[in-house]
C-alpha cells in the first residue's frame, strides 16, 4: 500500500511517519512540504537520518491512500482531485468534519472549497463510527480535543444518563499548536506556566456538539469548551462535567457502579480505549494510541466527571489516522500502532 | 518585630523567610524542624548561605508573632500555648480555618486539638475579611485553591449572579505537595505529564463552601472541586464555570459586560488582585502575591467562566500570611510584598 | 525464546518490557520484583494495562534468557546460579563491567560475590564487541554514561590521534537515577535546575578508561569524568574534549576532515551509531536504540570535540541489552529495536 | 536618579525592570522598543499591569544614566549621543567589551560604529574591577556566560596554579537566547532535549580570554568553550577544566585544600559571589544576583574542576548591570540587588 503524506514537516505529518514506518503493510512514497521541498526529509530533521525521503512540492508517483496535514481549505482542494482520481484520503485537518457548512465558514473564516465532498466524509472516531469509516473514501480525521472529549461523555450521552449541560475542561501539550512559530509558544513563554486560551470560543467546539449530539438526538446539548495549555510537548487530559440524571442511574454509590458499568459495556472490547480504575496521567498515553478513560461520580452533588487522555498526535492526529486507514483498507484496526506507552 | 516560623524547611515555611527577608519590620528570630534541628539553615539549603539561622526543636526567646507551616492538628498544638503567652499566630496549615468541627474530623481524620480556638480564628482572605483579620490574633491562611478559587468566584456569588451549582476545575504546580518524598511526585514521574487527583473529594472543598457560603447565605451551593497537578513547580490556574442568572445580567455581551463591571468594582483598590483583560498565565503571578483573575462569558451557554491564577506559595501561602500579618500589626498591608513577577 | 526480567519495576525494566513487548522472537514470561511480588505489573503501572503479567519474588517456570535490573552484587548473586542452569544472562547493572576486582571493590563498597564470572563476561557494546558478545553466555550491559562516553571517543582513541589527557562532561536526564526516590529528585528541585554530582568520581569512571584503555594498550589515558543532572526524564549528552596530535591528523580545516573521516569510517555499516553533520540534541534518540555522534575540532587550539547522545534507557541500558540478545541469539541485531525518535 | 531602558522588551530590558522597580534610589523614567512603540508597557506583558510606562521609539525627557538590550552596533551608535550629553551608560550588548577592534569585526560580522569610546570602556565585572567601574562613564556588561566562566576561573588564572589549557563547558537555560523567535526555541523543541551550539566558535570566547588573559599576562591561554542549551529558562552552569601545576600546590588532598583557599581568599567579602561547600545547582541562584562558585580537584588527574552557576538573566546581564550603576554613582554596591534565590 504506497501512503502519501501532504504536509510531512507538520508533526502530524512526521508523527505519521513514525507510525507509518513500523507499519507492515503501508510504504511511505511520497511526501509535501512547501518551503523545505527540494530537501532531503533528514536534511530538515537529522532524527530521520534513517529514511530515504526527498520532500516535494506535490505528491509524485503513484498512491493508494493520502494523509493530509495540511491547514484549513488548502487540505480539501488537494484532497479533491485524489479522490477522483480513486485514491483514498484522510484528512488529519478539519475540512470534512463539520457537515454544517454554514458552522465551518464561521469558524474557519472561509468558504468551503469544496463543499459536494462534505457529506460522504465519515467522521473517523472507529469506537463511535467504525462501520462508517470502512466503508468510506474519505474520512475527517478527528481533532485532538474532540477525540479526548468525545470518548469522555459518549458513554454517558448514548445512555442518556446526564443533563445536557455539559463542561469540558481540556489541558493540552504544546505540540498541539503544531510549529507555529511565534512568542508564546517559546520554551521561555511556555514552561513554567498554564494558561487557558480561546476563551471566546475554539474551533473543536462545534466539532464536539455535533458528534455528541449524534449520539442523543433528542437532547439539546450545551457544551462549554475552554482549552488550556500546559508546559509539556504532548498529551491531552480532558475533565468533563455535567450532573447526572437521578431517574436514570440514582444517586451515591450505586450511581457511581452504574456508570462505571455503562462505561465498561459501551468500551468493551475496544482495542485502543481503556476504562481505568483510577485516575489517569496524560504519560500513560505517551507516543501510543490509546485512550484512557476514567468515569467517576461526585457523590456530594450528583455529577458525573469523566475523565480522559491521550496523546494528542497520536489518537489525536496520526495514530488514528491510521486506525482510520487500516478500516478503509480492511487491515487489521491495530496493524502498526501497538506500542506501549513511553514511561517514564 | 520578632517572627518565629514552625516548620521552617516545609516549602511554604522557606517562602517565608524569602519574603520576610525583605520585610523592613520583621525580623526572624526563631525557625523550628524535626529532623533537621540543630543544624544551620543553610546547611539544609545552601542557597540561603547569606542567613545565620540555627533551626531549633522548638521555638527560642521571645517573639511577637509565629506563622506554623505545621501540619494539621500538630499546628493547632504547638499554636495554642503561644496564644496564652501573648504571642499573634498565622496558620499556614489548615487547623483553622473549618468553623464546623465535624467537618474537620471528616477530612482530616483527627478530632480538632484545640476546638476552644476555632471560632475566634480569622479566616486570612484580606479581600474578603480585612477587618477582621485586622483585628484577631489568630489568622486561619486560607489554602492554596481555595485563594484561587474564592477570588474567582467571591464577586459573582456575593451579587448573585450564578446558579448555586458551580464547577471549579483547577491546576497546580507540584510545589503544592511539599516535600513529600513519594515515587509520584518524582521529576521523571511528573514532568510531561498531567493528572487529575482527589477524584472522590480534596480537603480544600469544604474551604471553598464554607467562605463562598458566607457571601450569599441564600444560596444552596453545590461545588464541585478537581484538583490536578501540572508539570510546573509553581502556579495555580483555576477556571470555574457557573450558569448566569439571566434575570440578573441578561444575556450575551450585555451579560459580559456586567460581569466585567461587577468584577472591577468588587476589586477595586484592591493591592493584589487584578482584573485582567486577557486570560492570564500562571507565569504572570510566579514569585509574587498577586492575584490575577480573568472574568468571560461564554455566550453561547450563558455560563460565568471564571479563571484565576496565583502562586500558589506566596499568594497563596506564604505571601499571604505576611499579608495578614501586616494587617494584624496595623502595618501597611503591602509591606514587604511588592515584587514583580519573575518573568520569563 | 522465554525471557526473565530481574527487577522489572525499575525504569530499566520497564523500559525492557516495552521493547521486549514488539520484539517478534521474545516472550516475556516470568517478572520479578521485590516490594511488589505477588501484584499484577499492571497494578502498579496503570500503563501496562494491556500485560498479563504477574510479579513474583524470584522467577518461575523455565527460561532462556535473563536480564537484570538488579543493584551491585545482588544482581551477580541472582544471576550466578542461572548461569550454571544453562540460561543467558545480561547484566544491566555493574557487576561484571570492571574486570579488576580491586576496582569493583573500591566502586561499590562490597566484594564480588561471584568472581569465578567476571573474566568471561563480555562487555556489551556491540560496536567494539560484537564476536565476543555473540559467543558469551554472559554479557555485562554497559552503563549509560560509558555507552556515551566510549562511543564518542573510541574512533580517536583507537586511531592514537589523540593526547591521552580526556575530559568527558556528561550531562543526563533524571530518569538516570532510576526510581530512588529521595528529596533531591523531587520534581521541584529538579525543575529549572542543572547541576554536577559525584565530583569525587563515579562509578562509571573505571568502565570508561578499562574500554578505552583496550583499544589503545599503548596510551596511558588520563580522563576526567563529571556527570552532571539535567531537568528532563531521558537523555545523554557526553561532550568530549582531548587535543589532537598534530602529528597525526595535523591541524585546522585538514585535522576535522581527516577527524570525520575517522569517525565515518569507524562506524561504517552500524546499525546504531550515526555521524551526524550537525550537533545532536537527545531528543533526536528519545525512545529509540540509536547513538548519534558528532566529531568536531575546535581549530583555535587543536582539540577534538567529540558530542554524542543517546537515550540513556535504551542505547544506555534496556535497548542496548536486547541488542546484546540479538547477537548471543543469532537473531539480527536489530530486531525489535527499529523504532524511530519520538519527536518532538 | 532618572533611568533610561533602550529596547526593554528583550528579556534583559524586562529584568532591569523587575529590579530597578526595588531600587530605592532609582526611577525608571524612560523605556524604548521598536516595534511596541507606542504602546503600553502593561500591555505587551501584562504581568508589569502596576507599571504606569509607555514604550517609546527613543528615549525621551532626561535621564541620569542608561542601560542598552539593543544588539551589537546597534547599541554603541544609540549610546555614543546620550554620552556625549553626559549620561553615563551601562551596555547590556557586547559592543564596548571587546578591545581588539579586529577581534569585534571577525565575531559580530560588522565595524564597530564607535571605535573612539572602546578604550574608556570599563569591563563591568565589579568582583575583577570594581575601581575601573567606579571610575567609568561607560561600562561594558560582559556577557553572561564569560561572567559564569570568568568568575570560576579567575582565582586559579591569577595564581598561576593552572596549566593555560583550559575547556570551558557551559550549560545555559533558553532565555539566553532572548525571545529569538525560530522554530529552535519553540518549546516542544527544547523541552527533554539537550545539545552543544556554536561548536565552531561563540562570540563570548575571545571575551573569556581577553579577561582572563588581563589576570596572568604571561599565561597564553588556550580556552576552549562550548555552550549547551539546557530546557530551563533561567539558569547559566559552567564546568571548567584545566590541569593544575604540581610545582604550585602539590597534588591530591594538599592540592585541593590550596586550591579551596586560593578561592577563598579570592572572593573574601564579596557580596555576590559564594564559595560553596558542595556542588551547586542553577536553582540556587534563581532570579537572584549571586554567583556560586565550587572549585575541586580530581585528584586522580590532578586537575582542577571549576563550578560556578549564576542566573544568565541576573548577574548574567540586569543584575550586573545595576551593580555596576551603583558603582558608578557611589551607591552600595547591593542596592536593589538583595534577593533570595526563588526556590523551589
């Protein structure tokens, strides 16, 4: 299977090529870049001294499948022409993932450039959308926040067991915010300090009512989202809360078994989704593609908090972009992305 | 003025000296450890080389005022004799600071040493209870969320703005466990990594219950309280999330502008918070007794976001108890506090 | 192939199980440990949660291989008695580096308790190894810091082109000092902080000169060894620094072409050593097997300096042992430890 | 007394804030940047919200004595007027620490603007010129890594104990490398990593050798020096490196006892500069103007090992920078400069 990447120097991109490079089945043909083209891959980044990959401007050769790293609008105009050319796609980007194309022009400041794509694109969560996905030719590859929010609040929102108002708390690593290069995203701005950011309200925003709200369509969900920075390159610790209904799942202790019961069914069996038994570290999830998720109930005032984490450029970017693949292609869902987590 | 410090090498206890060191009318006279009596500060810690202090078991020659950064119920012991002789008190620790007794026991396991005290203590938040700070001998210092999340929430409760159910999500530095020496809080344990603790209820909710309580005794408050430590050594960010009473503030940037005008007005004058303009980071507030608070509305919800951020050793600790302190000696309350934060 | 691991909750052994896991000849099957025996590992790492392993006092069941994560001497007491039951044995600790007793003696304050094992073990570093280790039933897994040290010097000292006077300053991430868990390396005093230790000597010292010394008998080598601890979990960084003889490489632009010559040409054909174009940073080898090396001369005074860094878990000890495997396995030398860089 | 800050948005400038704001005798009157001109001090860091300045393109009102952030040449063609008006000035840049006029040309890559004014300049290391200083118009801030590297030698070049060979080993946090906006310091880059720079020459080496060349004029000193960056933001380490002179103090123990008096009575009553009893750690000069300095001998090799640490920010530039303005008018020479370290 030859792999394209657009936009390789995103670390997305070159997370994708850590993935990719274990994977047995997929090789990695061509690879984008704008500014580097020309370059030897290891040129830019001496850690990759090991591959043998000249960077392009577009994609060369041949091609089974594309990943694109690329920012808002530019990844679907060249995502567009692929898949007419039969090759599959996921987008690491956040082209295909609002289907409401009014919600993405407020939020991305554009017009879709090609909207007549929007609707077949699967929403690439495999936990909530696996048979979607195989199917698919073109699936939106998750946010990093929304994949963290989702698996925190879809078990309880498919029961039915919260109020509809919801607060998510996010704490994210700094990667997150990829290699844009300005002040406050220098080691000196950065370490030693935690602040929230787009209070005003963020992009992943829409992104989690929509899929949430797929999951309960009689309820009118209103979520506040606030993200936070923290002083680390990776992981993403999501706190979630919203009061739990007391006809559906009583109150106290039998409250809190319900849910972790609810919890456990709704992920049984799923290969990257772990429901803990006590509370997570962002460092459990260090470089794999899992995600740790831990239900608990405050017993004082009837709320659920649901916890969860990942690394967000792996089950938030690349790791489940291959999950993603490897559904489209009929391989193994875990082919390439067994790894334990890095610890300590 | 002669100052005696309990537990001197405790974290919080160093802050201490560090600001009293400073301070034009204090002097520290006497400074207490268990296992390290006997020998110089600056053994234990050589970067105090330029003091000449002698920790000893217990306090030596007179003094006029003692901060104990003791732990619980050992505080209240070694504060209670030095009330009788004369001598003003700062609890650092948190004997002080629960007026129910029973609470107490439940979150501290250990029946109140010294209950006949308890009533007459002043809860230290000088924003909240200046004059009777100003007028106790003995001054509870509010714990380290606790400043960070009452200051946050304190204008909105006390005009009535929210709902009674209230979230407070925060973050904090690992400095907030002291030095207790456990595998968890070890640098390769903690750094690039975030975590929730205290799932099932930290000791500083009742805190924040009792003090938000009192500003509005109609109000039934159910807070729900998740602690989380960061990768930082100092700093905590809280962010706390309310629904607005729109009979109160209306609705969308109305709402957002009475927020903010309920919020500078409440502070107003005041030395050591601030209303910002922007979200802050908690770099802002390292090495300094300033806290920043950042009021929003998140419109779309109509829900109070609330963030603060201090540090949780001088504002939340150390700095405050001198704070207090000069309130108790009549002495300008700034004296000896008016550092810049140590930026970047 | 059944493998042992003495000691698997250190960092060491952790870092073993993660390989191990993607190592497609190896099964773990017996874990052992002390103060956790008789608790599933994944209890006490929540991260290996999908391990079905138990840790028992002493191994079970039969076993090809052991490794040992084990202290000085109670790693050749473990290991001696497998030995004579036909069972490979690698040694992550230090007991069978030091080929003089006296010098084993005076470095860990004990006497060796099986010194019938020492002459035949093979010190493993492969690189200058391999024949040897390929043929041995006991290999000695270098230390961390000799690993750096040795890689980064060996090309010059084997081709005589340097002064024997050597000053190696290495600086290591945290997770060097395994899980000790005492005050020094709390996080709080190891963020924001750098500094040297063992200025006294280290017991990596005698490794460092007893392999250097054998690839030139001739030269009486001199070297200053300081170690010194860097805010970060993993990573070594050994600058090297010794004045070239002008004799045999002669100076300025003409001594660094014919240095990197030397360099290149020594490590032709490794699997696991690069000579980079452009100073390394540790993060370039985070989580994987790698060692970059980077010669240079500093033209002004005719020194060579020689940077290498790896990752100290891995190259310095859990990567290199199964490197070590592989070769007294007849397997290929680098099965299982393909990874690329975790980055950034 | 009326102060000038040109370019107080570097780190240096915002550090001269922090301290000159505690300065009894000094007033900030005057602070200047290029592209905030125009705005509001509090309103590019809104940490400094209590400061009432605006930042202007040149420095207006008069002024008693100013200190230059700006870069190399830059700097000398703004001070050379304000001298020439009588203000005295202290420069934070390198343009007036290097003699040798060909020496600027080859390492800053342009003519030095001012030629006329190097010769008057005073080298602002009070502990090594304190009366050149106080006697000055203009002093030269040295740089902050030959401050760390200077200080540690300076004892043992002056005695003439070391051989003139001399490795010069330095670690620096990354607010060294100002707020340098390249993917480089990005933090995701420079958290857990480490590495050497400038490995073919840094700018601050002909200044370590001009400076210590002046302490034993017979000496023809052969430094090498290589700077590492550390993921800190504050904090210099340097590890110096030079044989000892048998013929001067012996060997062994005798040997280190000379060379821990020679340091002694070296730094005897100076107020910033410390002789520690144990290896320092950056932390313990943390945003305070001291230096700690350890000298050692490996007795093995009979060398000396030279530690010293300070804050690359503090008495690496602004810290120093003010001591020099007190010498320069008379003042003691700590005022404003009296801080504790920050720790933890």
């Amino acid at each position: 299977m030859k792999v394209g990447i657009l936009a390789v120097t995103a670390y997305s991109g070159l997370e994708l090529v850590r993935i990719l490079r274990r994977h047995p089945q997929a090789e990695i043909a061509s690879v984008t870049g704008r500014s580097t083209a020309g370059k030897k891959l290891s040129e830019v980044f001496p850690h990759l001294a090991s591959l043998d990959l000249t960077i392009t401007e577009d994609l060369t050769g041949s091609i089974d499948v594309v990943f694109s790293a690329l920012p808002a609008a530019a990844s679907a105009e060249k995502i567009a022409p692929l898949l007419r050319d039969g090759v599959k796609a996921v987008d690491i980007g956040a082209d295909f993932r609002l289907k409401d194309l009014e919600e993405y022009r407020r939020w991305y400041k554009v017009d879709h450039p090609c909207p007549e794509y929007v609707e077949e694109a699967a929403y690439g969560l495999p936990e909530l959308n696996r048979h979607e996905i195989a199917a698919a030719r073109l699936v939106a590859n998750p946010g990093c926040y929304p994949t963290a929010a989702i698996l925190a609040l879809a078990p309880a929102v498919k029961a039915g067991i919260i109020e509809p108002d919801i607060i998510v708390d996010a704490k994210s690593g700094v990667s997150g915010a990829g290699q844009n290069i300005s002040r406050e995203y220098l080691y000196s701005e950065v370490n030693e300090s935690l602040r929230a950011y787009a209070v005003e309200g963020h992009r992943h925003l829409p992104e989690i009512t929509q899929e949430l709200g797929r999951l309960d369509t009689t309820a009118d969900l209103a979520v506040t989202f606030l993200p936070h920075l923290a002083p680390m390159t990776r992981g993403i610790l999501a706190s979630c809360y919203a009061r739990l209904r007391e006809d559906a799942v009583g109150s106290g202790a039998a409250a809190e078994a319900a849910v972790r019961e609810i919890y456990s069914s709704f992920y049984k069996g799923e290969p990257f989704v772990t429901v803990a038994q006590s509370p997570p570290s962002t460092k459990h999830t260090l470089g794999n593609n899992n995600c740790v998720v831990y239900p608990a109930v405050d017993t004082r005032t009837n709320r659920l908090i649901a916890i969860s984490c990942i690394d967000n450029l792996v089950k938030g970017a690349a790791g489940q972009a291959v999950q993603n693949m490897n559904l489209m292609f009929g391989l193994p869902e875990g082919e390439g992305l067994g790894e334990l987590a890095l610890y300590p």
